[in-house]
C-alpha cells in the first residue's frame, strides 16, 4: 500500500490536472512548518520560509528514505530538532559543529563575495555563530 504523503498527493494530483490540490496541500504543509519555526528560532539562523522549505523536503521525501541524519554546522540545533520531530525519533541522528564559527574568509579560496558577506556586521543577513 501506497503511504500518502505530499509528494505521492501531488504526483497523483498533478496526473489529473489538479495542480490547485497540489499547491493548497503544500501551503498548508509549509504553514505548518512555518510554526515549528516559531517554536525553535532561537536555536537556528535560518529564516522561517528556508527552515519551512526544509521541513517539507524531510516530510516528502525523508520518510521513504532509511538511515541516519547527519547535519554538519547545527548552531545551536534549531533545525535538526525540527527535523526529528517531522522524521520521528526511530534514527539516529548525529549533529557536528566546531563550536568555533567559520574561519575568516579568503579571497583567493572563497571569493570576494565570501569577504565581503563576513566583513559586513550591520547586514540583516549577518549572524555572528560563535
């Protein structure tokens, strides 16, 4: 028997022309997840339609896939506690971080790009992860 999940709804409703389903059933999904960023944003330095995107993709297709979670950079683990309250708490999940932030950015290694997002303190986008 086929498990139902918003993928497998989607998939059928896209075959009958009925993208609308789709769209409300994702919509609710991610409002939904949109909550759970609620309730850990101060343990994540993602933003609640990124940490909700997240959410959906172990919700439609993290169930059907067996094995461990591995999340490497956790912070303070916001979004892996989400992630285990979608996937269940029947895997292992097995967080990394080295408690140290990232090194300073290098021109030639990461780009001016990289420099210049780091060296920006007042950005909104900027988040001192130490």
């Amino acid at each position: 028997m086929q498990e139902i999940t918003p993928g497998f709804l989607c998939e059928r409703a896209l075959h009958h022309g009925k993208r609308l389903i789709c769209k409300v059933w994702l919509l609710i999904l991610h409002l939904r997840y949109r909550f759970l960023h609620l309730k850990y944003r101060a343990f994540t330095m993602i933003g609640s339609t990124t940490f909700a995107d997240n959410l959906v993709l172990c919700h439609d297709r993290g169930r059907s896939i067996a094995g461990c979670v591995v999340e490497c950079g956790v912070w303070r683990g916001g979004t892996s506690a989400a992630m285990a309250e979608v996937l269940g708490t029947a895997r292992q999940y097995y967080l990394f971080d080295s408690f140290e932030g990232l090194p300073p950015a290098n021109i030639e290694k990461d780009g001016a790009a990289a420099v210049a997002y780091q060296a920006d303190k007042d950005s909104p986008l900027y988040h001192d992860n130490c």
